[in-house]
C-alpha cells in the first residue's frame, strides 16, 4: 500500500452507517406502532409528515449495501493483497443467511414455524457477499464495470415478469421482481429485496474502497462533487420521465405532494434513480463527516462499528416493547406477536400517532447505546475470539 493510503478505521464510514442505522430503527418502530394502516408513500392517502418519516428511511438499505462493499475493500487493504477476502467474504454471507432464516426471521414474527422466509435486506447484503467472493477475483476496473451495468441497466427489463419465464420464473423472482417463491408444505420465500440490483451496488462500492484508502483523494471537495453528480444525474433523468424509474413522477394540485411524488422513486427492487437519490446524499454526508469533525459523532460510530449486532437487537427490542405496550393497555395481543401493522388480524384504528412513534424511537436508541458500547468492550477484551469479527 502506498504511503498517502489510510491503513486504519475510517470513522466517516462509522459515522454515516450509524447515522442510517438509527433511521432504520424509525422505520421499524413506525411497523410496529404506526396507526397507519396504507403505505406512507402512498400519495392519495398519506400525510406529508408520515411521507417523510418513511422516505429518510430510504437511505438506509443502499447506504448498507455500498459501505458492506467498502468495508471489504478496506477489510483487505489493511491485511495486505493476500488477504484470504473471498472466502471471509463467502463465510460471512453465509452467516448472513443462517441468521436471516433463523434469528431474523423469529424477530419478526415471534413464531416457532421457520418456512416462512422474508428476503430482506440482510438477505441482499448475503448474497452480495457470496457474488462479490468470485467477482473480487476479477480486475478492479471489471468489476466495478459490471456493478455499475447491473445499476444502470437493469430497469431496461422491468417489463419482464416471471410468468414470461416458465420455468425459470422463480429465479427471476428472487433476482428482479421480488415476487413471492412458493415452494408446497407451507414454504415460502418472500424476495422483496430482489438481488438485481443490489448485487450491482455492492461491487462498486468495493471499487469505491479503492478511492478512500487514499489519503489524497479522500477529501470533502471531491465526496461533495462525487455526491453532487449523482443528485444532479437524477435529477435530469427524474424530470424526463424517460428512464430510470417504473412510477413515473406527476404533477398535484398541491406542489408539495408534487415534489413529494417526485421523489417517491420505486424501492422493491431500488430503481436507478432511487440509487442515486440515495447514494448521492449519503456520499455528502461522508464528506461532512471527514477530518476534526467526526470527534462530534462519538455516538454514531458506536453504532456503525456494530451494525449486525444492533440490527438484531434491536428487532426484538421493538418487537417485545409493542408486546408489552399491547399487553398493558389491552391491546390485540396475539396480533402483535404475529407482526407489525400489516397482520391482517390487527384491528383498524390499533396504533399511535407519529409523536409516539418518534418517541419510541428514541428510547430504543438510547437503550442500545450502551449495549454496543459493552460489546466493543467484549471485543477489545477478546480478540482471539475469532467469531466476535462477524458480528
């Protein structure tokens, strides 16, 4: 490695995984406490408030996603060219899959019945893993080549639905379309985190990893122009309506719920333009958290230092305080065990407003930040630990 090349924790990749962390932690609360019983980006019915409560929650699964591909480029940049990445790249996916099907999976539902599998987020970022394990085998330029063909391209082929593919409909599901897998006996996958593009975003941002262990490159300047280009990219394409999005944008009488719609860019699977609406920020946010200013986020590089293990938690966490809460004001019980808002067993009317959702978010921040602190302390104490690396 070269001598203007950083060799140690970037704290702004703490910083801006920490920050996402504690919106996903809203966005999940919402699931759970939220009276709301519509999709908040659902224009003909939500509020501009419970919009944007979901729509900052967008950042999260891309900023995941790309820094996961960051943080294994600067996995290896700190452990030489012979770094065995491929193989902890596939052992951690791996892991990955084990806990989606098993301890995030439960968290969900509070149900002993497993065949139920929801492809989240944890789900994309596995399976990422284990496709970039054989594309790091690649020249950098190649794979970061293919990623960005994968994001640029893959909204060419939203027209194609599994039905269209016969037999290989199913595959087609799990890579594109996120439609449900059934399998006979009760099994089911649910991939609505389909891998395309997902796969994409993680590969470039392991090219990304390349310009950040250059001290001289990895500078505010050039993350805001960085950032700023892709804004303005999607902001051209957002305004032609041309390509790059499934749910074309549209004027309303009112031009606040204009502007909203022209930013409710298509998640399930993340669009072009929901990338770069995304990314875009994220990467002026790293910027801001670059040099002396990143001693003010203490906090949050906590968090980013032990995302897995605070993702888990903190599902559980939420999930048992609306058990309780049901459970103390009489509430529909059994239902809440079962889910979050969208159990159909759950009665219309059932939930709080977002000023309650807000402040349940908060104590279930505050309650895991000293939980993480202990858990960097348990790592510091035992290093020969070897499994404490994956969590």
């Amino acid at each position: 490695m070269d001598s203007n090349s950083s060799s140690t924790r970037l704290a702004s990749i703490d910083i801006l995984r920490g920050l996402v962390v504690v919106l996903m932690t809203l966005d999940h609360t919402r699931d759970f406490f939220s009276d709301s019983r519509f999709s908040p980006t659902d224009l003909d019915k939500t509020s501009v408030a419970l919009f944007l409560t979901r729509w900052i929650t967008h950042f999260c699964a891309p900023v995941f996603v790309f820094l996961a591909g960051t943080s294994a480029y600067l996995w290896q940049s700190r452990r030489g060219a012979d770094a065995p990445l491929s193989r902890f790249l596939l052992e951690r996916g791996l892991l990955l899959l084990v806990l989606t099907c098993t301890v995030e999976a439960w968290s969900w539902n509070f149900r002993a019945d497993l065949r139920h599998i929801d492809g989240g987020v944890l789900w994309a970022i596995a399976w990422s893993m284990i496709a970039l394990a054989g594309l790091v085998k690649l020249p950098l330029a190649w794979c970061v080549a293919f990623g960005a063909a994968m994001i640029v391209g893959h909204n060419a082929f939203d027209a194609v639905k599994p039905a269209d593919l016969g037999g290989f409909g199913p595959l087609w599901a799990v890579l594109h379309t996120g439609d449900d897998v059934p399998f006979g006996d009760g099994w089911l996958l649910n991939p609505y985190y389909p891998l395309i593009p997902w796969i994409g975003v993680m590969a470039v941002g392991f090219g990304f990893g390349n310009l950040l262990i250059d001290n001289a490159w990895r500078t505010r300047r050039r993350l805001f122009t960085l950032g700023l280009t892709l804004l303005w990219v999607f902001l051209v394409l957002r305004f032609s309506n041309v390509y790059g999005d499934p749910k074309p944008w549209k004027s309303y009488p009112d031009p606040v719920f204009s502007v909203l719609s022209f930013i409710n860019c298509h998640k399930y699977p993340p669009s072009l333009l929901y990338l770069l609406m995304t990314l875009g920020p994220a990467l002026l946010i790293l910027g801001l958290a670059e040099g002396k200013s990143a001693e003010r986020f203490g906090v949050l590089q906590v968090f980013g230092r032990n995302p897995l293990l605070f993702y888990l938690l903190h599902l559980y966490l939420i999930h048992g305080l609306a058990v309780l809460v049901a459970a103390v004001t009489d509430g529909p019980v059994s239902a809440i065990i079962g889910g979050g808002i969208w159990v159909p067993e759950l009665p219309q009317g059932y939930g709080y407003g977002l000023p309650v959702v807000y402040g349940i978010w908060v104590l279930v921040v505050l309650t895991l930040y000293p939980v993480c602190r202990s858990f960097e302390a348990l790592k510091a104490r035992k290093p020969d630990w070897p499994w404490l690396k994956y969590l």
